[in-house]
C-alpha cells in the first residue's frame, strides 16, 4: 500500500515490449543523428522492399507534397533511402515492356530503406525488447 509501484503479476502481462519506448527513442536519435519524424517513419517503412511517394503519402496519411519535402527527400539526403527503382532503370523482362502503364513520362520512382536504415531499425527493436 505504501510502496511507489508495483509490478503486474507475469500471467496477465508477459512482457511490456514498449516500456523502453521513450529512452530507445531519445538514445537512438542521438546516436544516429535522426529526428523522431523520421525515426517513425523508417519504422513504418521497415517491412517494404520499396514504395512511391504516392502509397507513402496515403498509408502514413500525410499530404504528398509533406511526405516529400519533409520526409522522402531528407531522409535520402542523408543516406536513409534510396531510389530502388529510378525513371531511367530499364526493365529486364519481356512482359514489362508489353504490359506496362507507365512510361518513362509518367513513372513514378520507387524508394527504399539502405542497408544502413534496416540496421538502425533493427538496433531500435533489439533496444525495445526486455532485458
């Protein structure tokens, strides 16, 4: 009764992964030097091989011109994306050529997270899970 906390008994909450939310997000925006805008944003991107800016600005619910501006194009300034498909990356296949909508006019540039971005990412969870 007069003690300041009290831990939940282990059968009705196993592990709290999220308990060391805000210190892993203070410690990684320090050592990486990344603001937390674009720390959760590279966590919502984690689980895609690329995307457009267009699926960006609509599932992270953000106008297309913010998900660029202040978004896509910092985080691949300082080496957090990459163009994974570009406007002039030719297709390889047959079909593509046959079957595509968009041409070099109206294609649009898929991104992805480096190498150096999944690595962070991953260093975040492993920094969440309890020890």
């Amino acid at each position: 009764m007069f003690r300041e906390f009290s831990i939940q008994d282990p059968r009705y909450v196993n592990k709290n992964y999220l308990k060391n939310l805000r210190s892993s997000l203070v410690s990684t925006e320090l050592s990486e030097d990344i603001y937390r805008k674009e720390l959760m944003f590279l966590l919502w991107a984690y689980d895609l091989e690329f995307f457009t800016i267009d699926y960006a600005s609509k599932e992270y619910d953000m106008s297309r011109k913010h998900m660029s501006d202040r978004l896509i194009y910092p985080l691949a300034k300082t080496k957090w994306l990459y163009k994974h498909f570009d406007k002039m990356t030719p297709s390889q296949t047959r079909e593509d050529h046959l079957f595509r909508e968009e041409t070099k006019y109206n294609y649009r540039v898929r991104y992805a997270l480096t190498q150096k971005a999944r690595l962070m990412v991953q260093r975040f969870y492993n920094s969440l899970s309890p020890q």
